[in-house]
C-alpha cells in the first residue's frame, strides 16, 4: 500500500465512536478489535457499520487511500473527471481491446475512504425496477426483486427538498439527504415536452427513482452531502 488509513470504529451504549490514524505506528495497542475489515470502500464501509451495531464489538477498518475531506473534486457535482490521475483513484488502465482496435481503457476506480462512491460525480439514481426483476429471476432468488430491495434504498436516502417536485414517497428517511441539480439546461424544456407528448416507454416520469428509469426526466437526482455522512459521525473516543 502507497498509503496506509485506519478507521477505528467502536460502540457504546449504542453510540458509536470512531478515529482515524494514517500510520501504524499510532494504532493504540491495548485494543482488540472483534473485526479487521480490509477495503474502506462502499461494501467495507457498510459491512463497517452493520457490525458496528453491536454495542459490544471494535471494528478496525484498513484502507489503502486517504480521507476524503476538504476535496473540492469530491465534494462539487460533477466535478469527479478532475480526480483521474489524482490519488483518489487507483488510475487503473485495461489491456489492449481487440474488440477496440487494440485501444486501451482507462478505468477510474476509488482510492479513498468510499471508494468508488467517491468518485460517481454526486448522481444517485437507483437501478430501475425492471432491472432488480431480471436479477432476481436471473439468480432464481426473489430477494433481488425490487420489491424487497426498495425499502433498503428507503432508509439510505431523504429528499433534502420536499417541495423540489419529486415524488416524496419514492424517498425515505435515510442520512443521506439528496435534491435536484439546482439549474436548468435549455434543453430540458423541449426534450420533456417531446416525451409528454409521445409517451409510452419513454414518457415523462417526475422520479427515476419510484422505479421506471427507462422514462425522461428533467434531471438527476444529486446526493448533496455524500461522504460528510459518514464525517458528521465521526467522534474522538
């Protein structure tokens, strides 16, 4: 590893206490951890938390890369192309392509607490639900199927503004607060008109994410304080 982070994430009386450590030599060395996860990535962070919930375990987390905090590229929408070739991104590069002309492909990949969810430009919209259904009948396991995995989105996510003419029963009451772009394109007028007037498969829809992502919308969705979720958290034992 070119970087070494620890997460240290404790519970008691069912309030979690965490800190963080970029050397080893700072870890203390009266504790036992009940948990080593190694990856501070999307899955390692929630894998994290869920075991976290017990009030009687330590949980250490080990990541390759850094903190994500104060980083304008990280924080701003759609401002993630900036981190490619920084130290936020593992910068890996495929082999040759045939199917390419023999063409390399960059492939952006987090290196930082987050991983990956670092760097997806702030948008969050959910797999459609046709999508969940296929998957669910593809592993013949009904538990892919999005009626069971809504309500897991349910409780990531709220709307930060219930008036910003999203469908509020397609948000839950989750930390991680989300709202529209904020701006318009002047194209967004004509292409919703277009899509009102031929409906079917491809209508308007006011919410991709109340299941039918194949529909137009007047824009995404954008996770506004992604990753400061987890830093608001965050309290010195």
């Amino acid at each position: 590893m070119s970087c070494f982070f620890a997460f240290i994430l404790s519970t008691f009386s069912a309030t979690a206490y965490s800190k963080i450590y970029s050397v080893v030599s700072e870890l203390p060395e009266d504790v036992n951890y009940d948990f080593i996860i190694v990856g501070g990535g999307t899955a390692g962070c929630v894998l994290a938390n869920r075991l976290s919930a017990n009030p009687r375990v330590n949980v250490l987390v080990i990541e390759a890369g850094s903190t994500p905090d104060s980083a304008l590229n990280v924080e701003v929408p759609f401002f993630a192309p900036f981190l490619k070739g920084t130290t936020f991104d593992w910068n890996f590069t495929s082999v040759a392509q045939p199917s390419l002309n023999n063409r390399t492909v960059y492939y952006e990949r987090g290196h930082t607490l987050g991983g990956s969810s670092v760097v997806n430009l702030l948008a969050f919209n959910r797999g459609s639900n046709d999508f969940w259904d296929r998957w669910a009948t593809l592993t013949n396991d009904s538990q892919w199927s999005w009626e069971n995995i809504e309500p897991y989105y349910m409780r990531t996510s709220q709307l930060a503004d219930p008036h910003s003419g999203l469908i509020p029963s397609a948000h839950g009451d989750g930390p991680v607060l989300v709202s529209t772009p904020g701006f318009e394109t002047i194209l967004n007028e004509p292409v919703i008109d277009t899509a009102k007037s031929i409906g079917g498969r491809f209508s308007f829809q006011t919410d991709w994410n109340a299941g039918n992502f194949t529909a137009l919308v007047s824009g995404p969705t954008l996770c506004v304080f992604k990753n400061q979720s987890l830093i608001l958290y965050k309290v010195d034992r």
